[in-house]
C-alpha cells in the first residue's frame, strides 16, 4: 500500500501537487488520468523521490520513505521518456544495473525475449530507436521483480504489437499480486489494465475509487466518456 | 561500494570519449618539451606549474559543469534506483574528479620518469606540484560540480558562469588586488592583502608554488609581516589550510543541493 | 735541583742555538716546561716550541722571538675570556696545530685568539679558533699565510661579536682552505693589498661572509660564501679579480650574494649565485667585466643601479630566477650581450644559436614591484604575465636599451 498525505509540491511560485491525499491499494492496478500538467508526473516522481515534496507524508507498507532510498528495492519504474547514458551497449546497461544493485537475482533473460531485444543487446544506446529505447525501460523495470512497479505513459512510443506485449506482461504481474502504478492518456488501456481510478486536476484528486463505480455514477460505459464529463463538471 | 561501482563506469564512459587522453596529452607534451628543450631543471618545473595554474581551474570549472549536464541521463536513471543521492553524487563525481587527477599526474609525470627527472634532487618540488595539482583538480572540479548544479536547467548559464568564474579568479582578481595596493600602498595593507589572496584559490595555490620556487625573492621583501608569513613553516600551513577549506566549501555546497534537487 | 739543570740547559742551548742550529722547547702539563707562557720565555729565536697535548689555561702570550709553535695532539689554549691569548709580534713566527678558545669580549678593544701586529713572514695553519671575539686578527703584516685553519664562534649579535679572519692595513698575504663561521663578518679586509684569498668556505656570519674595502689589487678564487646574514659585501676597491666562487642561501631583505659599490675595473667571473634573495647588487660601479657567472634560482638576479656605468655583462647564464634585472631608472649605460636567459621567449629560425629578437630582461613587473614592493605578492600571476607581454610590444616603464642583442639559446657551458 502507497499513501500520501497532506503532499504538497511547489516549484518556485507554482503550486503542482496541492495537498494531495492518495490510498494506492496494494496487489491492484491503479491508473492516474488528468488533462496536462495536472501533476501526474510529479505525483509519480514524489513516490520514487526524484521530487522532494514541500511538504507531506509518503508512506510505503506503512514505512515513511520522505529522504529515504532502501525502499526503492520495491519499486520498479519505468518513466515517461527514458534517457539513458548514450554511450553504453544496452547489454553493459543490464550489467551495470545489476551491479548496483548488488547482483540480485534477475529474469531479464526471460524478458529479453518477451519484448524481442535479443538482436539489439550489442548496440549502443544512442543508435536505438524510441520504441527500443521503451522496452528497454520495460525491462529494466521489471527484471529484479520488484512488488510495486510505476510506469508513466508506458505504451507511448510503442507499436501496437509492442503494446500488446507489455500489457500481456502486465497483466501477468498484476496475476502475481503486485502493486501497479499507471498514467495514460490511452483511456482503453486504462480499462484494460486498471482496477482503480484516480482523477486529478491542478494538483488535486477529482476523483479516486474502484473503476466500476465511476462508470456507474455517471452512467457511461466507457471511460473515455466519463472522464470527458468529468472534465467538463470541472471546467463549468 | 555502490559510489566505486558507479566511478568505475564513469571512468569507463570518459576513456571512451577519448577526451581524457587529450588532456592527458596535453600536460605529456608540455612537460615532454620543456624537459627536451629547457632542461630538468627547475624551469621546467616552474613552466609546469604555470600551465597547471591555468589549465586546471579552466577545465575543472568548465568540465565539472559539462560533465553534469552530459551525464544527466545516467543521474536520472540511478535516482530511480535503491541509491543514496550522496552515494550518486560522490560516484559522479569521483568519476569526473578522478580520471582528471589521473590525467594531470599521469600526464606530467611520465615525461619526468623516463626522463630520470623524477628521481632528482627536485623530487620534493615535483610531489608539491603534483600534490598542488590533484588538490586543485578536485576543487576546481567541485567548483564546476556546484555551478553545474546551480544553473541545472540551463547550461548556457551554468558555463557562462563557470567561464566568467574562472577569468575572474586567474586575471579579474589580481587587478582588483594590484590596483587595491597601488592605490593603499602607503598604507600598512599587508596583512589586508594577504587575506585577500587566500579568498581566491587560483592565488593561493599560486602563493604555494612561490613559497616552493620564489622564497629567495618573497625573502627579499623588506616588511615584517611577509617575511614573518613566508619565512616560516606557518605559512605554508596556513596556505595549504586554506586550500583545504576551500576544496571542502564548494563539495559541500554541492553535496546539499544535490540532495535537495528535483529531478 | 731540577729547576737549576733546567736553567744551565737552557742557557747551553742559548749559547749554541745563537751560534749554531735550532733547538726544540716542549711543553706539557706533566712535562718540566708545564706552561707556555714558560716555554716562550725559555725559546731563542729560530727555535721550535712544541705544546703537548692538554689544555693551558693562559692568555696575552706574547710570541716575540721569530719561533715555530706546533700543538701534538692539538694542545687547547682556553683564553678564560681574559685577554688576548697569542699575541705576535715578531717576524717569520710559524703556528701550527693549536686549538685556541675563549678571549675576553669587549667594545673597547678587538680581542683576537690569535693577533699577529707588525709583523712578516707569518704562517698561521692548521688550528683550531673556538668562541673567540676575533679569530685571527692581522694588522700591518706583510706575507702572511693563513691557511687550513677552522673557526667557529657563536655570536649572536653584531656588537658582541668579531670578525673570523680580520686584515687590516695587510700586504700580499695568501688567505687558503679556511673555514669560518658564527662570526661577525667572516672574513674582513680593509686596506689590504695583494691578498690572495683561495678555496675558503665562509658560512652562517652574523653579517656578511667576506667584507672587503679599500684594498686594490687583490683575488678571491673559489671560495664558498653561504647563508651569512647580508652576504658579501665588496666596497671602494679597484681592480679585483672574483672568479670561480660560490654565493649561496643568502636570504632577506639587505641579502645580497655580493653586493658591489664603487668597484672599478675588475673581473667578476665564472662565480655561481644561487638561492640568494639578490644575487648580484651593483651601486655606483664601472668599468667591470662581469663574464661567465651563473645566476640561478635567486630571487633577483642582478640588482643594477643606474649609477653604475661601462659594465659588460656577457656569456652568464639566468636560470629560473624570480627576476632576471632590476634597476631604478628608465636610462641604462651597461651593456649585455650573448647571456643566456630561461625567460627568453623568441625564437632562433636561423638556427645559430643567438635568439632572433633581443631579450629584455626587466620586465614590467620589476618596475611595479620596485615602487610598490606589496605587489611582489602577485608574482607568477596571469595578470602579471599578459601586463609583462603587453609592456614586451609597447615599452612604456621599462628601459629601452638595457636589452641583450645576442640572447643565447642554450646554457652557456
């Protein structure tokens, strides 16, 4: 179970994450949807503590993780645009994680060959194309089998059989209780993946509850319609 | 561990953009030329020190900054990981300051030991210089590392900043000082003026390469307070104390915005 | 009994010894002659006294017989800081092998471990002066020998200290292979002619390590003059030969390697100045050949003031000094020619050894230094270095013709 209490996150004068409540049930997929720039990210990158919040509470399994960094051992991320170190072979990549971590048993074998990257394991970052790039930030997410796993905007820069690799992969560690994390703007794929909704605008929760009963209160039966309406609600 | 982990591939990463032999190269053909041509005496120890006087703060100020804003990717990447953001940092920037130090010894050293320089009568003066050397590769570069830091989202500034930083330490500075004792000079400034060039780093490592080289003529100066400063043990303790605040000052400055950064 | 034999024998020797060869006196602390001042009474002229080993606690002995005194197992002559302790004062009077310590201190008079007053022929060697005011104390001689002797004095200050080896109003007198240190001034020559002073090591006098005045023709050869308090000091002199010495770790403010005033037509050669705050300081002083020396590693070279005329400076070296010249005045009437200077910064595209552009040895900052001397602070600056490049190309405070035409490539051999 994630929590956030009371997070608050100003850069400089502008206020992104306005104090932000947040339950984020453990062995369930959670999806955060919201218009631009409505601190999805930030909301994200307070969790990894890549964002030191102004202020607030982040617990994780009841632990409070505000500057600290063993947690991270739990979480796999994968962000929204991977940059990695130009220079090294995606294989040296694997290995240098690893090594940071301490050599921890890993299956990116396995995952190497769900999302086809056996033929570019010898090259170089920087000579790989955006969709090669992504998979690599898949695996590297997933491969020491953490119990939490974040990802931003995955299925961006991904072909649609790309895509349906991952969310075959997804569904596969939701199967095995972990704790799922994902922002989109693809509302199908939130459908697909998700069992709960959290809905935020400018830095506040709209919305945060079981998927279901968001399309039965506003009578819809997609997604797309009822955050559309929410969006509206919001606006007017 | 996970900081030498984190060095060693930096260290990698930077052979790899073979820049770090060019400026290995640099000091290897300098000294290689000033032995050939000038001797193994203490000319070409003092010719050393004054391209390392210059070089040094240049491309540690400037490299520091560079080489923050070109490892973004990978400091990124690693925030992600179970990784103290001090572990991150000083594996940075070990992976910078080291191979930069490596370079400089490495670089003027060779020259002298295939030359048989090293094993002179000048080899106190040589471990000064290369001592001198490593100390201002490190502050230089901690320097860059908390300009770099400073001005993270733009680069433009943040090497503005550490090339205008560095014409003020090696010229700007030193005309403020000539300027400040031609127009006090009859007044006692002395001690004033000592003070002031222990505020500038680039100074203080150049007043220890005169106290190793020049101490016959700093002897010479008729005034109490110099002498009493120069002629004795005390001051190059003070100078060698002050060169290691200075070195901790920017490192620690550095250190806490790194820790307190979004990414 | 054996006082009255000693009286007919000697009286014997007196009668022969005028007559015929010399005779030896020996004294010893368990001998039957157990003082020197005895022995001294009892030799005839020409004869030999020889002093065994042991320690005489004697002074103001008076040597005014032309006799030879040799120390065995060098014989301790301890003044007890009462007087002088020998005193000569006759002709070809030979000392060998003592060691003599001790004398009185005084502001009055000049109390020496050995004076030698009017006298000829006099050969002072192989002994030992240990804390005396003066050491060796010559006044109106002619042809002294001093040589292979050892001084030492721990003197502290100038006024409660003498002079090692003290000449005065001296003729051709040969000064070789001496050590002095702890003295006021080591060495000292005032009207003195004719000395030849060779392969003496001068160190760590209060003032300076040779004082030298008034005293025409004379050498100094090969000596070592090393961390004295002002250095050496040549002054009021003509015609003197410089060759071959050593100034060295002479440091401080009035420092000076050598310091020449009013020093006409002599030969400074070959000398090697090294760690000294100034090497060479010239004051008022003309027509001297300064040839051959080497200058390295001072913090001024050469200190030449403009009052100096007609000196030729040619074939030194200049190795990593701090400054290569100074001097106080944008005029200049000494020449320099084909020295070799580490500063030089031209080029020799014809390759024969002789820098292409002239060398200016004062720079800019010499001049900035010379009128606020606070800036010496800012040596080695890069500031200082791109103000001396600018000063190169448009010469506005630096002397225009002190230049060397013929800078050398290469370290003159």
């Amino acid at each position: 179970m994630i929590e956030l209490k009371g997070l608050k996150k100003n850069f400089g004068r502008l206020t992104v994450l306005d104090d932000l409540d947040l339950e984020i049930p453990s062995g369930q997929a959670t999806g955060i949807v919201g218009p631009n720039g409505s601190g999805k990210t930030t909301t994200i990158k307070s969790i990894l503590g890549l964002v030191k919040p102004t202020d607030g509470e982040i617990r994780i399994d009841g632990e409070l993780v505000n500057n600290r960094w063993e947690y991270r051992e739990k979480i796999g991320y994968m962000p929204q645009v991977a940059r990695y170190p130009e220079n090294m072979t995606v294989e040296e990549l694997f290995r240098f994680i690893k090594n940071i971590r301490g050599d921890q048993p890993s299956n990116e074998e396995e995952l190497i060959k769900h999302f086809g990257l056996e033929s570019e394991l010898k090259k170089r970052m920087r000579t790989l194309s955006g969709g090669n790039r992504q998979k690599v930030g898949a695996v590297l997410s997933m491969m020491f089998n953490p119990d939490i796993l974040i990802f931003d905007e995955p299925t961006a820069g991904l072909d649609p059989r790309s895509s349906v690799q991952f969310k075959k992969k997804v569904r596969e560690l939701k199967d095995q209780g972990k704790t799922i994390m994902l922002t989109t703007h693809i509302m199908s794929e939130i459908e697909e993946l998700a069992d709960h909704l959290i809905f935020i605008v400018e830095g506040k929760i709209k919305y945060h509850g079981p998927m279901d009963e968001l399309l039965n209160e506003h009578k819809e039966q997609r997604l797309e319609g009822a955050v559309a309406k929410m969006m509206e609600e919001e606006a007017a | 561990m996970k900081a030498l982990t984190i060095l060693n591939y930096q260290w990698k990463d930077l052979i790899r953009g073979k820049w770090i032999f060019g400026y290995a190269l640099i000091y290897l053909l300098i000294t290689d030329a000033l032995i050939r041509f000038g001797g193994a005496g203490p000319k070409a120890l003092l010719s050393i020190s004054n391209v390392m006087l210059l070089l040094i703060p240049l491309v540690g100020m400037i490299y520091g900054a560079l080489y923050l804003y070109q490892s973004r990717e990978f400091t990124e990447l690693l925030l992600a990981q179970p990784l103290n953001r001090k572990t991150l940092f000083w594996g940075l920037y070990g992976g910078l300051a080291v191979p930069l130090s490596a370079a400089f010894i490495l670089g003027t050293l060779l020259p002298m030991l295939y030359n048989g320089m090293f094993f002179g009568e000048q080899i106190a003066s040589i471990l000064l210089l290369l001592g001198l050397g490593l100390i201002l590769t490190l502050l230089f570069t901690g320097i860059g590392f908390w300009l770099g830091l400073a001005f993270f989202e733009d680069r433009i500034k943040g090497l503005g900043f550490a090339l205008v930083g560095w014409l003020f330490l090696a010229v700007l500075y030193d005309g403020l000082v000539l300027l400040t004792i031609f127009v006090l000079g009859d007044y006692p400034i002395e001690k004033p003026m000592l003070a002031l060039t222990m505020l500038n780093p680039i100074d203080l490592a150049r007043i220890t390469v005169l106290l190793e080289f020049d101490i016959s003529a700093l002897m010479g100066y008729t005034g109490a307070v110099f002498n009493r400063f120069f002629g004795s043990f005390y001051g190059m303790i003070t100078a060698v104390t002050s060169m290691l605040i200075w070195l901790a000052l920017p490192l620690y400055g550095a250190t806490k915005r790194f820790r307190k950064m979004d990414f | 009994m054996k006082g009255f034999n000693h009286i007919a024998l000697a009286g014997v020797f007196l009668l022969i010894g005028s007559v015929a060869s010399a005779q030896t006196i020996t004294v010893s602390p368990n001998g039957e002659v157990k003082t020197i001042a005895e022995g001294l009474e009892l030799v005839q002229p020409n004869d030999t006294l020889i002093i065994r080993q042991g320690t005489y606690l004697e002074h103001n002995l008076m040597v005014d017989k032309p006799v030879t005194i040799i120390g065995e197992g060098r014989p301790v002559l301890d003044g007890e800081k009462k007087g002088f302790i020998l005193v000569i004062t006759a002709d070809d009077v030979t000392v060998k092998g003592l060691e003599v310590r001790n004398t009185s201190t005084s502001f009055m008079e000049d109390y020496a471990g050995i004076l030698i007053e009017e006298t000829r022929n006099t050969v002072i060697e192989d002994n030992r002066l240990i804390d005396n005011f003066f050491g060796i104390y010559l006044a109106e001689t002619d042809k002294a020998v001093i040589r292979n002797n050892y001084l030492s004095a721990s003197g502290e200050r100038e006024t409660s200290s003498g002079n090692g080896i003290h000449l005065w109003y001296s003729k051709d007198t040969k000064i070789e292979d001496n050590y002095v240190r702890g003295h006021r001034d080591g060495l000292y020559f005032e009207f003195v002619d004719g000395a030849h002073i060779t392969n003496n090591l001068s160190e760590e006098n209060i003032r300076y390590g040779i004082h030298f005045m008034y005293s025409d023709n004379c050498s100094y050869v090969e000596n070592t003059f090393r961390d004295n308090g002002g250095g050496v000091a040549v002054m009021y002199t003509s015609n003197v030969e410089i060759i071959g010495n050593r100034f060295e770790d002479n440091w401080g403010s009035s420092a000076y390697g050598m310091l020449l005033k009013e020093i006409n037509r002599s030969r400074i050669e070959n000398n090697h100045f090294e760690n000294n705050s100034v090497g060479l300081y010239i004051e008022a002083t003309s027509r001297n050949e300064v040839k051959g020396n080497t200058f390295r590693q001072n913090g001024w070279a050469i200190k030449l003031m403009a009052n100096s005329t007609d000196n030729m400076f040619s074939e030194n070296n200049f190795i990593a000094n701090s400054f290569e010249v100074s001097t106080n005045s944008r005029r200049n009437f000494n020449e320099f020619t084909g020295n070799y200077w580490s500063q030089y910064e031209g080029y020799d595209l014809d390759r024969d050894g002789v820098g292409d552009v002239p060398h200016h040895p004062v720079r800019l900052f010499t001049i900035l230094v010379e009128k606020q001397p606070q800036s010496l602070l800012l040596l080695r600056s890069l500031l200082i270095d791109i103000l001396d490049a600018a000063e190169k190309v448009m010469p506005a405070l630096t002397p225009e013709t002190l230049i060397d035409i013929k800078p050398q490539m290469d370290q003159i051999p």
